[in-house]
C-alpha cells in the first residue's frame, strides 16, 4: 500500500464518506479491515520518515481516527517498536471501539489524558485525535493535548487530517495540530491544500489503501490540482501579430512599478506586443528602463481609446488607484469589450460599481479584495475559500482566481482548480501585477479565460518557487521573471511537487 505525494483529485468530506461506503461495498472489506490498513499505511509512512525511531506514542480520539491510531499501536508493537497509547476518553464509537479492544486484548496500556497530564518521552508523536469529521475548535482538553504535542518537540506525524484542520475548507476554528508529517487516506481532502493548510500538514501523502482506481469512480471528486504545463511551441512563420497584443492600463501617481511588472511579465510570457497606458511621468522612466515595452501617456479617455482598439487583451488595475482618473479609464476599459484580466485598484472599482462580463474576463482578488466583491469580512472568505471564490465566479460571470497559499481558479459553472505550488516568500510587493501580465499574455496568445488562469497561476507559482531556491526571504517580484520565460517554454521543472 505504497503511499504517493498527491493525486490530482480532490473531494468534500460528504464525498470522502461516500467514497469510503463505495470502497467498502466494492471490496467486500468491513470498515475495520479498512482501518487496519490504514494503520499499515501510516506504520510504512513512520518507518520511512524515522527509521531510526524505536518508540513511538499515539494519541487517540474516541472516533475512527483515533481507531486508525489504536490499530496503529497494534501493528507498531509487532513490528518492535516501544508503543505508548495516549487516549482522550474512556470508550471508542463504532469501528474504533473494536480497534481499542484489540489494542487492549494483546495487553496494550492506555492512559487516560487528564489535561495536565505529561507525555511520555519518546522518539515520534502520533496524531489520531480528529479526523474529516471535526468542523468546530477541539475541546479544551483535546486543545491542551495538541498544545502538550508541539512542546514536546518531538516529530509529529498526523493521520488523515491534522487534528483542529476543517478537511473541507481548510480552516482552523481553534487548536490545530502542526504536522511534520500528514499521512491521508484514499482520496484528496480538499481542504489539505489550501488556506492554513499549508502551516499544518507538513510534508503530504495520499496512501491509497490498495483501493482500486474504479471502486469510487461514480463520486466526481469536487476538486483538481492544478499539473504542471507550458505553452506549446510557436510555429515557426509566427510574428509578433501573431501572439496577441496586451494592453496594461494603470500606474497612477507613484506607481510606476505596477505597470512595468504587469507588463514585462506579460512580454516574458510570450505576448507579441505589450502597451501600457499610464501617467505621463512614467512615460520616459519605463521606455528607458524596459524598451519593449510601448508606454503612453494617457491623461484621459480621449488619449486611451485609439489603444483600446488596437488591443487584444485588457490588463486593468495595477497601480491604478481609485481616483477620478482611475475611474473614467476603467470605465473605458469595460466599456471596450474587450477581453481582460482585472486585479487591484480594478477590483476595487468593481466593488464599487458591480457588474457582471459578457466578455471573457479573469478576476485575481486576494482575501481583502476577493471580501469587499462579496461584501462580507476577510475572516468569511478565510473560513471557506471553496465558496468564495465560486460565490465570485457566479456572481461576477467570469474565471475567479482567489489568491492565497493554495491559490484557488474557480469558473461560473462552478469548475475549480488547487494551485499546489508557492512559496511565502512570494507574499511581497508586485507579485500580483506579475501574474495580471501573465495571464493576460496567455489570453492575447489564445487561451481561454479558464485556460489561461489555470496555466498562469501554475506558472507564476512555479517560477516563484524556483526562484526561492536562493532563501524565500527577500524575494522579489522581477526575480520571477527568468525562470518564467523558462517554464513557459517548458525547460525547467526542477521543483515541480505535483507530476
């Protein structure tokens, strides 16, 4: 039962439960069987992670997570190692209740968690306390239990899910176990991959349990991570007409930076041409500093229009401000029909005076933006990212990236795409813009809005993490900008997680 880094599918906690009731009809197995070899998963996953460890000590929740742990302990101590078995409470539900009497029956100790309790020195902790089940924060004894974990020091390794981690969204209403390692079960949880996740699972892998490909193929997982992709080779009687022409509208008083971002990632990317329309005190700084770019100082409508018209593709916000100028030549903009990438102050806008696109159009909010769309608190949008970024796809008739770790691409039919790449040092200044020029590069070479969210988000993320391979501290926005061109010509992958 070998386990694997990801599977592309990933599914709700309605779907995992009914996935587990297929696997179990198909196989003819009990749930008990199917929780020993999730025990055996789990046991192979400590093995490889912590060879050396001669002790081992298991925390237990009353459900089948803390069954999984029980059989756990079992299969652990016939393989030599010392086990000591942590439990929160006096009896086990259902399958589990059957994992503890084994645990017991071959002479297994438990001790009871009463709070203030200590654990037992030992090489590797266990975390079998929640599974997909808990959507609310642990109680306070299971909250001081998680917190006894992370002092201890020791290596943690999380079954499932990491205890206090909402399986479905990826939020944590309270105490939440911090994984070295998470070993998950059959499917994707959709929830692993997005949000707080990324603090907690540590280092994932899907065991599959021996599940064969066809016994769930009737649940349509909810969800899909994002594979690595470049764009195809030009042909070879290409010219720049032939690659589309972007047209960047923002850079506001001081805001030059913005614009140049957007639209030299947009020439890295692969668009044939790139203009920018800004400020005129730009003008002579980003002709200078970035020639290829054709910069035009726009002091109103008047002076964008002839630009608008020659353009293929709209990248509308950075740097844009929300002044009186901001709005008029965003107004323009929309008013152009003409395919777009909207982002920052062009959010905001839109918040302002909400409508929805016939034309094809990426949104890229971060939580703050994606929360003044929707008109709720950052704190909503953080509780269920899922939702939001399908709420915003809905209501706004376009392809919704909703920014983050574990950036999530959502279209109004309700498709949704798990950006598994990125890096916190991507969490500075212009990387947004950065992706604004990239996604509206692919739209301008002829991906649809879908198709060119999905591969922007990819590529930008990857080029950022190849980027962090000199320390994700002090990582700048332009240093995306080699490795970029690289990916999207399809000559690198040296840090590509997901196959």
């Amino acid at each position: 039962m070998p386990a694997h880094p990801h599977s592309s599918t990933l599914y709700t906690v309605e779907q995992v439960r009914e996935v587990e009731r297929a696997v179990i009809a198909a196989m003819r197995i009990s749930g008990h069987d199917l929780m020993r070899r999730a025990a055996s998963a789990a046991l192979g996953s400590l093995r490889r992670h912590w060879p050396q460890a001669r002790s081992v000590c298991i925390c237990c929740g009353p459900g089948n997570n803390g069954g999984d742990g029980f059989l756990l302990g079992v299969l652990a101590r016939e393989a030599g190692l010392q086990v000591e078995l942590v439990a929160l409470g006096t009896t086990s539900h259902g399958d589990a209740n059957l994992a503890r009497s084994e645990w017991e029956a071959g002479g297994g100790r438990i001790r009871l968690w009463e709070g203030e309790s200590r654990l037992p020195v030992t090489d590797v902790l266990v975390d079998a306390l929640y599974g997909i089940g808990l959507s609310r924060a642990p109680e306070p004894s299971a909250a001081r239990l998680i917190d006894a974990l992370h002092a201890s020091g020791k290596p943690l390794l999380a079954l499932d899910v990491p205890s206090g981690l909402d399986a479905d969204s990826g939020h944590c209403p309270g105490a939440v176990v911090r994984a070295d390692v998470t070993v998950t079960f059959i499917v994707g949880k959709r929830g692993l991959h997005t949000g707080r996740a990324a603090d907690q699972v540590g280092q994932l892998e899907l065991a599959s349990l021996g599940v064969p490909e066809g016994a769930h193929a009737h649940v349509h997982p909810d969800a899909q991570l994002l594979l690595a992709g470049a764009m195809p080779p030009r042909a070879r009687y290409a010219n720049k007409g032939s690659n589309g022409h972007v047209l960047v509208i923002g850079g506001e008083h001081g805001m030059a930076g913005a614009v140049r971002l957007a639209g030299e990632s947009a020439l890295r990317a692969g668009a044939g041409l790139v203009s920018v329309a800004t400020r005129a005190e730009h003008a002579l700084a980003l002709n200078v500093g970035r020639p290829e770019l054709m910069v035009h100082a726009i002091d109103g409508v008047q002076a964008l229009v002839p630009l608008l018209e020659r353009a293929n593709v709209l990248a509308l916000g950075p740097g844009l401000g929300q002044g009186d100028w901001a709005h008029l030549l965003w107004q323009a903009a929309l008013d152009a029909d003409k395919p777009l990438v909207l982002d920052a102050d062009g959010l905001n806008l839109l918040a302002r005076k909400p409508c929805t696109f016939t034309m094809p159009a990426v949104l890229t909010p971060h939580p703050g933006e994606a929360a003044r769309l929707l008109g709720v608190s950052i704190a909503d949008v953080e509780r269920d990212r899922f939702s939001a970024v399908r709420e915003l796809a809905r209501c706004y008739a376009a392809t919704v990236v909703l920014k983050g770790s574990g950036s999530l691409i959502a279209d109004p039919d309700g498709r949704l795409d798990v950006c598994p790449w990125g890096n916190p040092g991507m969490a500075s200044g212009g990387m947004g813009d950065l992706l604004t020029g990239v996604v509206a590069a692919l739209m301008a070479q002829g991906c649809t809005a879908w198709q060119a969210a999905c591969l922007g988000v990819g590529l930008h993320a990857r080029a950022g993490d190849l980027a962090a391979q000199r320390g994700e501290r002090g990582l700048l926005a332009s240093d995306l900008l080699a490795p970029l061109r690289a990916l999207g010509n399809g000559l690198s992958s040296r840090t590509d997680r997901h196959e």
